[in-house]
C-alpha cells in the first residue's frame, strides 16, 4: 500500500477508494448551469427515477417547474406530507448508527468536513450565476440541497460494504447535480426539480 492510499483509509476508512471517487466527482460539477432549461432532463429523470426505486419510495414522480414557479410552488411544501421525506429523513440517523457500530463514525466526520470544502464554494458560485435573478432564499435552497445530496452520497459510501447499505441511492440524486439541474424539494407525492 503506498502513502497516498494509506492516508486515505487513514481518512476515510476501509472503502477510501469508493469515497474518494465520490467526492472527486464533485469537483468537476457545473453546478447548477442547466436550471430551468429542457437540456438532459430524460436522462436526469431516470436516475431521479433509479433513487426512488432504490428508496422504495413508489408514490412519488419527477415534476419540473420553471424559474418563475419557484416561489409559489416552494410557498405549498410541506415536507410531513411527502412520502419521499418520510424515507429520506430516517437516513443520517440510520446511518450514523450503523458507522457507529461498526467503528466508522470517525470517518463519518472526516467525510462531512471534506465534502463541505470541495462543493460550498463552487455550488454556491454556481447558484449565484445561474439563480441570482430568484433572489437569496432560493439561492440558499440550491446550495442546501447540493450539499444534502453530495454529502449523503459520500457518507453513504463509508459503510457501503456492509450489509444493506450496498447501493447507494444518492448516486443516482447526484447525477442530477451532474446535469446541472437541481433538486428543490418534495411536497407530497411530488419530487420537484428545475
């Protein structure tokens, strides 16, 4: 094993590689730079559709709105009554758990820390460029969600060889980061993206 792969299991544990890949991922990202454009959303659709089966989440579909919807659409949610957060919102603390158990959760830590540093910034340019015009909340609802996502899909791949954790849903949310397009939310039986 040579120095660079010693420090990262050091770091982020037995499955470094799967992280490290992960979090490399998102340097390349152009976040953000498709919004309320028609450019790849079939593709962008089936990988939203992959997370939801992944999930078992079978009462939601992939609803896209317009810049100008924003407001009046994020003014409706109410996250209790969506059926994809009652799957998502379990996630960090089963998570959390289970690295615990299996004497990861230091990684856990170390991951947030990382992902934080590679993907604020950027997003956050990235959503000023594209969002400005939508005002600050929806800039900071951009950039929240980015980092949700990013960061679950790397924390997920800390304990992706144990049982059960083995496919990572949040693969499949990032490739619409990957698109450039963005999540903003679920209401009901809806999950909304731009």
């Amino acid at each position: 094993m040579d120095t660079a792969e010693s420090a990262l299991k050091k770091t982020y544990g037995p499955n470094s590689e799967q992280v490290h890949e992960r979090m490399s991922s998102l340097v390349h990202m152009d976040w953000f730079s498709t919004v309320g454009t028609m450019r790849n959303r079939s593709y962008t659709e089936e990988a939203v559709n992959g997370c939801l089966q992944e999930l078992q989440v079978e009462d939601c579909k992939v609803a896209w709105i317009t810049l100008d919807q924003l407001h009046p659409t994020l003014a409706q949610f109410a996250l209790d009554k969506s059926s994809l957060w009652q799957r998502l919102q379990h996630i960090p603390d089963d998570l959390h758990q289970t690295a615990e158990a299996s004497g990861r959760d230091h990684y856990l830590s170390t991951t947030i820390d990382s992902v934080a540093s590679l993907v604020f910034h950027d997003a956050f340019a990235g959503a000023f460029k594209h969002l400005e015009d939508n005002g600050e909340s929806i800039i900071q609802l951009a950039v929240g969600s980015a980092m949700y996502v990013a960061t679950m899909g790397c924390l997920w791949e800390v304990i992706a060889d144990l049982e059960g954790w083995e496919h990572n849903p949040f693969s499949a949310l990032l490739k619409v980061y990957e698109q450039g397009h963005c999540l903003i939310g679920a209401n009901q039986q809806s999950i909304y993206l731009i």
